[in-house]
C-alpha cells in the first residue's frame, strides 16, 4: 500500500492545542486532485494543505489547498503553517518564500526564531454595500445588535463578507440558516483590534478557529469603511476561535492610498502537533 508523509502543526498560537489546526501533506506530486480531497475529508480539518513542485519560474514551491469539501485557491493559515514547517524541516532555507497556488503567487516571510511566518495576500478587492437585515437574520441577531458601517465583501485572494456587531453580540451568534463566507466582528478604534468570528458552512466548516485570508480582507474593509487611515501602513490584531475553544491571534497591516488599500499581511505562531504516515486512497478515473 502506498504511503505519504504528514505532519499537523497549529497556527496563529504559541500554545499546543489552540490555534488553527492544519494539516500538510509532503511531497503530494503523485497525488490526484480525487485523493487530495479525500485525505482532506479524513483529516477533516478546516484545511489540509498539500505540497508539491513549483511550475511558475520563481516559485519556490506550489501547494493546493483542501476543505473536508471543495479547493481553495488561496487560504491564509495553511499558507502559513506549512512555510513555517517547511523551513523548520529544512525543506526550505531562505526566509523569504514565494508560495505557488490558485491564487497566483503569495510572498511569505518565515521568523525562525519566533517560529511565525507572514503573508501578503494577493490584490485586495472590495465590494459594494450589502443590507445588514438578512446577514444579521441568519446569525440570529437583530438590528439592535449591528453597529455599521455598511458590510461589504472584501479579501486579497478570497473575498469575505463583514459585519460589523457589538461585541456582546459577537458572542450570541447562531447560525439559522447557511451563509457563505462571513466574517462578523466588533471593532475596537482605540486598540486597533477585532474580535472575530468566520462561519464558512459552504465549504465544509461551521465556524472557523482563525482564518488568515478573511484577516486580509478585514484590513480592506476597515480602510473602505473609513475606520483605518486611507494612507500609510496601518497594524491591527485580530482574535478569533475564543468560542469554540481554539483561541487564535492574528498580526496584520493594511496599506492604503488615496483611501483604497493596496496590500495586507496577515502573520503568526505555528506550533507541531502531530508527525506520520498515512495510506493514499485509491484513484478513480
């Protein structure tokens, strides 16, 4: 039976066993889009990553990223676990790494004394206002609970929906029926921090413990939104997980000009949970 090799690491934490738990799947060039999404269903993880050679000149390797249901073009916590892990297992030497994906091609920045990588998204793009009524219907909230400005959809590689609550109400949502790709948050303007919360039942994952991608995109918003400097470089923290048991923190700046950003990054912790060997499963054409 053929094997492949794995390793489970958390990101955005310092701590084991809080974070986002990602999976990596080495040396993944023998593998079928069909078994990639299999051994994501097996891991059942918010995503599983797999590692393979670059094709694009530049590159210094190529990934695909899996929920337990459909690919991803681009994710930000696995894409930073798995720099993270590749340079610590010396697959990777340099710091400065350019990652291959759906998305194109991610600049990532490894910290291997601190063991954390960074990541600037791809180009930020920002939709047009949204009505808060029915997004606030399906998390079982009321206009009360909504503190504005206007949610819009916004990322650097994959777009999100934002919106903006009380913080109290950041903790009461339930989700009544499906949506997809949603960030609700409260906006702290004197200490430049979210408290997050990212459902993305559409993918696979109920609610997500840290979600990189929709950090990105978090920056965009609050610059279209007025709340961050429409010029210069802004950072802003970002905590995520805290109900469901996976605390995470996230580190990220937004570059804005002219009011309109032009690049985010979004960074943290990884910490190795697990290493092994699993079966690959079997092709079907």
């Amino acid at each position: 039976m053929s094997m492949v090799r794995y390793s489970v690491v958390d990101v955005f934490t310092d701590r084991p066993f809080t974070g986002n738990p990602l999976a990596i799947v080495h040396d993944a060039q023998d593998l079928a889009g069909e078994q990639m999404q299999a051994i994501a269903r097996e891991f059942n993880l918010s995503e599983t990553i797999f590692v393979l050679p670059p094709t694009t000149p530049g590159a210094t390797y190529r990934v695909r990223i899996f929920t337990p249901g459909v690919e991803l073009p681009f994710a930000g916590h696995p894409s930073v676990g798995c720099a993270v892990t590749l340079h610590r297992a010396g697959v990777v030497k340099g710091t400065d790494i350019v990652q291959e994906c759906g998305a194109g091609l991610i600049p990532i920045r490894v910290d291997p004394e601190h063991h954390s990588a960074t990541v600037t998204g791809g180009e930020p793009t920002v939709g047009v206002a949204l009505d808060p009524a029915p997004l606030l219907a399906a998390l079982g909230l009321t206009e009360d609970d909504f503190v504005g400005p206007a949610p819009r959809t916004a990322g650097c590689g994959l777009e999100f929906a934002y919106l903006s609550v009380t913080d109290e109400a950041v903790t009461r949502v339930r989700l009544q029926h499906e949506v997809d790709n949603l960030s609700v948050f409260h906006w702290d303007a004197e200490r430049h921090e979210a408290h997050v919360r990212v459902l993305v039942p559409g993918v696979g994952v109920a609610e997500d413990p840290a979600t990189g991608s929709a950090a990105l995109g978090l920056g965009v918003w609050l610059v279209a939104a007025g709340l961050l400097p429409g010029d210069g470089l802004s950072q802003y923290h970002i905590i995520q997980g805290v109900e469901i048991r996976r605390p995470s923190s996230l580190q990220c700046s937004v570059t804005a000009s002219g009011g309109v950003a032009v690049a985010a990054t979004v960074g943290g912790h990884v910490v190795p949970i697990a290493s092994g060997e699993m079966a690959v499963p079997p092709f079907v054409g």
